[in-house]
C-alpha cells in the first residue's frame, strides 16, 4: 500500500495519463546506467583490452583507426545484440508472467524456446541452411510453438494455470523433437546445433542488431499503450471486463507481442536460458511494486544478460564460456529457490 501512496500520476496535454512510481523510475535508472557500465566493460574486454575512457571516446568518434575498427566493428555489435536480447526477453518473461499470474509462466518453462530451437534445428540439420534461413527458422519455430500453446490452452478463454502447464507439455515434446533431429545430423551439421543450442553472442554483427533494433522499436510502444488493460487482468477477467477491458484481444495481442519478442530474442542469440524468467521477478523485489513492472523488467533484462556476458569472458579465466552456460547455471539455481519458495507459501 505504502507503493501507491508514493506514486504520482502526471497528464500530458493529450490528455494521456500515466502513473509514476518514484522509487520504480529510480530502479530504471540505476538499471539503465549499469547495462551501459557492464557494456562499455565489455566492449573493452578481449585480447585487445581498452580502458573504459578509451572505448568511450571511441564511441562518441575521437579514437585512433585501430580503436574504431575493434570497438565500432567488432565488439559493439555484440554488445547491442546482448542489451537488445536482453531487453526482449525480460520484456517477454513479464509479459507471460503476468498474463498467466504465475511467476513460472516465462518462454522458458512454456516451451517457446524449445520452439524456436526445433525450428533451427530444423533449417540446420534437415536443409544445411544459412545464418540468416537459421534464423527464419527459429522465428517460425516459436510462432509456430506460441500458437500452439495458446489453442491447446484456450477453454473459453486463456488462464494462468492451464498455460503453463500445457506449456510444460510443449516444452518437453519439443526437447524430444530437438533431441530426435540432433540424432539424425552428421558430426558437422550435429556440431553448430550444439553450439547455436548453447546460446551465445559469439561472432554477432549488425545483420542480427538492426532486425531485432527494429522489432523492439514497433513492439515495446504497442505493449506500453496496452499495459493498462494488463494491469487491470491481473485483478481478473470479471472485474477486467466491467472496467472496459477487452480481455481477450489485450491476451491475444500481448502474447502474440510476447512470442515475436522471445522468437526473436532466440533466433539472435540462441535460447538463452533462465533471463526471461529471472528479470521480472528480480524487477518486482527491486521496485516493490505490483503489476506488470514491464519497463523494469526490460532494464533488468538488458543488464543481466550483458553481465553474464562479460563474466563469461573475465571469471573462467582462458575458458570462455557461451553466455547461455552462465546465465543457465544462475537462472537454474534461481528456479530451485523460486519453486521452494512457490511450495512453502502453498501455491504449488
């Protein structure tokens, strides 16, 4: 309660209302600032270290031609396709979190990255495809999945539970396809299925920052304009319908955003796994504050992910570890105490 005493609705002169919570926007910021500070780290990390002064003012356009080719050619490409992968998938977790009203309900434990990794493995294994056909196909992979778990779990409408639990169905029916396809690859075709499966931003370049930069533009102001309404769903449909919410097309249309975001995210980097659901639920014990938390969320992701990027380079020594290894060794650690906590508070 204490929450919504502090917050503060400010009006634009459109006439567009929109409530602010102090201490919300300052978990933003804070998160904002150490996304940008674990970046530039990052950027400066390698064989070829950069201090951090260095890389910024190679960024603003005043380092030497060496400078500019490691840090503008190489090395932030990978860094803005870890922030923007981030990003989506901490969008994405509270986007299924808070429809389902279940802190479980994220792609990972729905199936949607198993989706999108049969859907690559498919492109890989079977038709010996390209990068850029890898990635339409992880695309397809987790839309394909998505719509699946939705019409398996529509009854007359979609609720929290029975998605995830068919969602758990899908997940390890597709864990089953992925293992099948990876039984029928050759050594060579079996050996990128591994590393692509582990999830990585290994050798990432502007192809993968421009489609997922412009995927994010068009998508995050679509689930902002409709964050009311969610907020409103998470007191029930009931009560959602009586204030004027029309539930089921905000459902559709947030989870159809929720399933182009974690695709996308995937088809970029790899099913990285745990960030989508660790991000909101770290969000919401930062910010303290009901509902969707959909921009904390965002931040969360961003950070976390390019974090666990930079301590897979710098705190396994020469052994540099795909990003996916970390974030899964945290994330699963993370899922552990989420399910005891869930168990002892009598909701599983």
């Amino acid at each position: 309660m204490k929450t919504h005493s502090r917050s503060r609705a400010v009006r634009t002169p459109g006439g567009l209302s929109v409530r602010l919570d102090p201490r919300a926007l300052t978990v933003v910021v804070l998160l904002l600032v150490a996304a940008c500070a674990a970046g530039i780290a990052l950027i400066g990390t390698g064989d070829a270290k950069i201090p951090a002064a260095d890389v910024l003012r190679t960024l603003v356009g005043n380092g030497n031609a060496y400078q500019d080719f490691i840090v503008n050619e190489l090395r932030l490409p990978r860094v803005l396709v870890g922030l923007l992968v981030g990003a989506a998938l901490g969008l994405g977790g509270a986007l299924f979190q808070s429809i389902s009203r279940n802190p479980l309900g994220s792609p990972d434990v729905l199936g949607l990255s198993q989706g999108s990794t049969a859907g690559a493995l498919t492109v890989i294994v079977l038709l010996s495809g390209s990068a850029s056909q890898v990635t339409v196909g992880a695309l397809a992979g987790g839309l394909a999945t998505g719509l699946a778990v939705y019409l398996l779990a529509w009854k007359q409408g979609v609720h929290g539970y029975r998605m995830v639990l068919v969602g758990i169905g899908v997940n390890a029916v597709m864990t089953a396809v992925n293992g099948y396809l990876l039984t029928k690859a050759d050594l060579v075709d079996a050996a990128r299925a591994v590393v692509w499966m582990t999830g990585s931003l290994n050798g990432r370049d502007w192809d993968q920052v421009w489609p997922l930069l412009a995927l994010c533009a068009v998508l995050l102001p679509l689930v902002l304009v409709n964050a009311r309404g969610l907020r409103m769903m998470e007191m029930g449909d009931d009560i959602s319908h009586a204030l004027g919410v029309r539930v089921q097309w905000v459902r559709l249309l947030l989870m159809v955003s929720a399933v182009l975001l974690t695709a996308a995210a995937t088809a970029a980097a790899g099913p990285v796994s745990f960030v989508a659901l660790t991000a909101p639920q770290l969000a919401r014990r930062l910010t303290r504050s009901p509902g969707p938390n959909l921009v904390p969320s965002l931040c969360m992701g961003a950070a976390l992910l390019v974090a666990a990027d930079w301590a897979s380079q710098r705190a396994f020594g020469a052994d540099q570890l795909p990003v996916g290894v970390v974030t899964g060794v945290l994330g699963g650690a993370y899922l552990l105490w989420l399910l005891v906590t869930e168990r002892r508070a009598g909701r599983i």
